[in-house]
C-alpha cells in the first residue's frame, strides 16, 4: 500500500473521529469522496425486504433532493438491486458489476432513471456489523475516476464514516485496547511499506498461514475491516511508525 494513501486515510479517518457532530464527520466524507469524483451519497441502514418505512434507517442524505422524491414516491427502494446486492454480499462493488439477474425490468428502470439524475457510475459498500441489520453506503456520480488500488482506501472510509454516524449520541468503550504484540507491530509496519502477505512471510521466515493468522489478530484487536484499517488504527494509537 503507498504511504500516500496512508497519509490520506489516516488524515480523513482523525477529522471524522475528532467531528463533533454529524455535519463534521460528512464534511471530512465527502471531501474525501470528492477526489474521486463521487458527489451524491446515501448512508443508510436497510431494513427488512419489502419494508416500506425505510427511510427511518437513513443517517445521511447526499442525493439530490430531484433524485430522492423520485426514488421515494415510485417506491424504487423496493426493486432497486442495489439494495438487493448489499444484504447479501460483503463486499465493495461497482454499480456496473451488478450481476445481469438482478437487473430485470424494474430494477433496470432504477439504474437507468438514476443515471438521468446525474448518477450514471457508482460504489456500493455494503455494511454488516454484528446483531445489527445490514447497511450501505453508495455513492455515484456522472463520471467517477476510481482506480482498483483504491478501493480499499474508499472501502474502509465508508466503514467508518457509517459507524461513527451510528455512535453519534452513544457511550464510548471504556474497555482497555488489547496491545499488539512484538510480531504483529512488525508485520503491520511491513504491512504499510506495501509489502504483500507472501512478501512478508518471507521476509519473516514463516509460512503465508502463519502471516494471515497475525493479521486476523491484529484486525480483531484494532475492530478493523481490512489492512490499510488496521495501519490507521494501529498509527493513531503510537503502535506503528511509517
């Protein structure tokens, strides 16, 4: 991973965590969003298929409000795949990837309605957090200039934007944060130099088993949901250095 987009993540996720109030923390999203292209956003819960009080699940409202009053009074929550495609699947997608089954009539009718909104390209990350109903937050535009590299780094800001918009009102954990150990700090700082899991387990003289069961340790202590996460967590917290 380049330290580039280390120094990016980790500003984005220190200005979301010292927001004070939820129009602070999309600020900081939305500029981050912004470079890439992507100006309109939903963050939302989803409820049950077939609810038809979903907008209660709502945290933050990014759309166009022309775009949203469509949505709502043709009732396309119901039919729109990519919503069907989030309470399913874990990971990250590009609108375009949408599987050709779920596109039948109505829901293409959703896609195709949206890009005349303006939202012709778009990402999804779904959201599924412990005894808690999935979520999603998606985010589109006319034209996106997302490349693969850096999905992790739009992956894990959508993350923890939807969680810090959640905890807004909340008691914080007051539990003690469990340390890394010795190896974990120095495989998560091998980690941030981009080094890939098979670079590091040779580095380390182990087995690939061996560096994925550490990093599974470290994303449990730090409640991260992939690398560049953890490297974040782990900066903010002193326990690495790049």
């Amino acid at each position: 991973m380049e330290s580039e987009t280390i120094v990016d993540l980790f500003a984005a996720i220190t200005k979301i965590d010292t927001a004070r109030s939820a129009d602070a923390i999309l600020q900081a999203f939305r500029a981050a969003m912004e470079h890439y292209g992507l100006r309109n956003f939903l963050i939302t819960g989803l409820p049950v298929p077939h609810g038809t009080d979903w907008q209660r699940e709502i945290l933050a409202d990014g759309w166009s409000p022309e775009w949203h009053r469509r949505y709502v009074a043709q009732e396309y929550f119901l039919h729109d795949p990519c919503v069907a495609q989030c309470r399913h699947s874990p990971e990250p997608f590009r609108w375009g990837e949408l599987p050709a089954a779920r596109l039948v009539p109505r829901a293409k009718l959703v896609m195709d309605e949206a890009a005349e909104f303006g939202m012709k390209e778009g990402i999804c990350v779904p959201i599924h957090v412990p005894l808690a109903g999935p979520g999603v937050v998606t985010m589109a535009s006319d034209r996106m200039d997302v490349p693969p590299s850096a999905m992790p780094f739009i992956e894990t800001l959508c993350v923890h934007t939807f969680r810090s918009l959640s905890a807004l009102g909340t008691p914080g954990d007051r539990d003690e944060p469990t340390p890394l150990t010795a190896r974990e700090r120095e495989l998560l700082e091998w980690s941030a130099q981009g080094k890939s899991t098979d670079d590091i387990a040779c580095i380390l003289g182990v087995t690939r088993n061996t560096v994925e069961s550490h990093q599974r340790n470290i994303r449990g202590k730090l409640d991260a949901i992939n690398v560049a996460h953890a490297i974040v967590k782990a900066l903010r917290r002193q326990e690495i250095q790049i």
